[in-house]
C-alpha cells in the first residue's frame, strides 16, 4: 500500500470522510447500565488508556483531503481523557467542526469555554431523569446528577445550546416531559429520547424485561413527536427509525442534532488505541477494525478496508428483511451497521426494532414498497 498522500480516486470523491468518531478513552466515571459499549469504570487514582494527541492530530490531518468537516467526541468519557484540554485546542487549529457526548461530571467553565470556542461546537449531556433518584439509578454512581445539571448550565454560560440525550427505560419512562421541561429551564436547545440498544449491557437489561417493549416504543415515539413537541419551543427528536418519523423531523436544520439517520457511509472510528473502526463496535467485534492509525495511512483505509468497500457495494439493495422492503431503505441505510452486525454477524441483517414491529403489526404500511 502506498503511504497515501494525495489520493483522490472515484472512490474517495464519491464517498467523502465526512466526520471521524474518536472514542477517546476506553474508561468512564460512571456505570451506566445501558451503555452499548460497557467501558471500564475509571474510579479516581486509577485510569486507563487514552488515544494521544499527536495520534489525534495525524488523524485529523489525514482526514481532512478526504472531505472531513467534523470530528466527534466519545468515549467511554471524552472528558476523562488526561489531556482533553490539548485535544481541543487541535480541534480549533485545524478549523473541523466539533461535536461532543458527555455525562457532564468533568465540565469546568474553562473546558466549557474551549468547547464553545472551536468551530460549529455542539455538546450533548446524558441526563436519564428529572431528579437524582432516577438519573443515579441509571448512571450508577451518587451525585452525577447535580454534576451533569451544572454542565449544562456551564455550557449555556459558554454560549452554547446543549442537547440533554435521555436513555428511555420502563424505571424512567414516566419522567419524559419532566426532563423536556428541565431542559426548558436550563436553557438547552433540544432533547434527544434514545432507544436502549440490545448490545452489551443494553441487551442485558432486555433480557430482565427493563426496556420498554415495541408497542410501547412506538407509541412513546408517536407521543413525543407529534404531541409532547407542540408544547416546546425546543426540538423533541425521538431515536427510532426513518420508518416511523414525519417526514419533517428528518430532514432541515435540526438535522445535527440528531434525527435518528446513521450516515454510515461517510464516516470512521477511531479507537482509544488507535485503531480504525466501524464506529465504537471495533472495541468489542475484531473483525470490524480496519488499520491502525499513525502505521496505516487513513486515505488508504479509507479506500481499500473490505468492510467499508462491502458497505458502500451493498448499501442500501442487500438489506435484508423489512428494511429490505422498507420505502426509506436508502436514507435509513439499516438504521445502525453496527447494531445490526452485533447481534447477528451479518451486516445485510435488518434493524431489530423494524423487525419487531412488523411482527407486531405496527411497521408503517405506508412505509413498505407495494
């Protein structure tokens, strides 16, 4: 393979490197019950590894003749990351957007500040309910609560927009408008309801009868976009698939917020040690890792990794299942590759909530190709 440099084939003007997702760190502060990743508890005096700046930094330069326009900040916790502050400052340097999900325990003004500083910032806060009680019980660690309201107030300070992202669960259900209402007061821009993905501690709470069934996450969806949004002046934005959205929740400006369309095909993963991956699921699903950043050029990757040759091949007419015969197959692309590879090994696989719902009769008939 060839160092790279300059490579501007079809492939790569067709399908350009919109945004890199780094996961950061392979620990977090908290043990969140839900986590599709399940990072290794980070408790203080104890850490674990974290991808280094001049590996950032190469990635980013790297990226950026292949068409990037944002870098994503994960984790584990993006903000546990030794030197997040540098991070940062590479971000505003190199002049790529940046888009953060966090659970708010490290914020500072200073870090707030940065954040707010670099080019089309954007920051989510996982917030799980309206009080300590239930937010605690999924977050699993005390005082995470207050920790992840004040983020947000630290951030609105900074001159942001915070999305509050809320992990719907039968334990918190209920507190759905009170957490749209909280938001309201601490002067977030929207709230994104996400589904529980049946991976890693995820599909551990599914298996105990902890997540809301499909009829119940469908009806919840309808509830929210199409009654709770009409009493807010903020976006209400709901994670299930393009299938069961108005069409106008899916496309225009709130589109970066969060509109539940994976664009799969325009983007990478950058593992805490460096490796390339479909998204996050590299860290526990091998053969979804594609290079190795500062060894392996990423144009190169980007080009020749078999995975995303077969993806961009494939997507959306080998779908199979109801997303085969889903109308909006080529904006949803399967929902999520990765989800879908997770529990089957099969990346044609359909999206387990489409597929439920068909068999309970609520996949959308207007929806299914005649």
């Amino acid at each position: 393979m060839t160092s790279g440099e300059n490579i501007q084939t079809s492939e790569v003007r067709n399908f350009p490197l919109k945004q890199i997702y780094f996961y950061l760190t392979e620990g977090c502060n908290l043990r969140c019950r839900h986590c599709w990743l399940a990072p290794k508890y980070q408790s203080p005096g104890k850490s674990f590894p974290a991808l280094e700046p001049d590996i950032f930094q190469q990635v980013i330069r790297e990226a950026k003749p292949l068409g990037l326009s944002g870098v994503k900040l994960t984790g584990g916790e993006p903000l546990l990351h030794p030197r997040i502050s540098e991070l940062l400052d590479i971000i505003r340097s190199e002049e790529v957007g940046m888009s953060m999900e966090t659970n708010g325990v490290l914020c500072t003004p200073e870090l707030a500040e940065k954040m707010a500083a670099c080019k089309d910032s954007f920051v989510s806060v996982s917030i799980d309910g309206a009080d300590a009680e239930t937010h605690e019980w999924v977050r699993g660690v005390k005082g995470c609560f207050e920790a992840a309201t004040e983020a947000v107030r630290l951030f609105v300070k900074a001159g942001l927009k915070p999305q509050l992202i809320m992990s719907v669960m039968k334990h918190n259900k209920d507190q759905i408008e009170a957490v749209v209402r909280m938001a309201e007061s601490l002067g977030a821009g929207s709230v994104k309801f996400n589904i529980v993905q049946p991976s890693s501690r995820g599909n551990t709470m599914h298996e105990a009868g902890q997540t809301l069934t499909i009829e119940e996450l469908v009806e919840t969806g309808n509830w929210v976009e199409n009654s709770l949004s009409d009493t807010t002046d903020i976006n209400l934005l709901y994670s299930h698939p393009p299938a069961f959205k108005p069409l106008g929740k899916m496309f225009g400006e709130n589109n970066r917020a969060g509109c539940g369309i994976c664009g799969i095909l325009g983007i990478i993963g950058v593992l805490p040690d460096g490796a390339y991956a479909l998204c996050g699921v590299g860290e526990t699903v091998p053969e979804l890792i594609f290079g190795q950043a500062g060894k392996d050029h990423l144009a190169g990757v980007w080009e020749n990794a078999r995975v995303i040759r077969e993806l961009r091949e494939g997507l959306p007419q080998r779908l199979n299942g109801i997303c085969n015969d889903c109308m909006m197959k080529a904006i949803c692309l399967g929902q999520c590759i990765a989800q879908n590879y997770y529990s089957s090994k099969n990346l044609w696989a359909p999206f387990w909530y489409c597929e439920d719902a068909r068999k309970a009769g609520l996949f959308p008939e207007t929806r299914i190709r005649p």
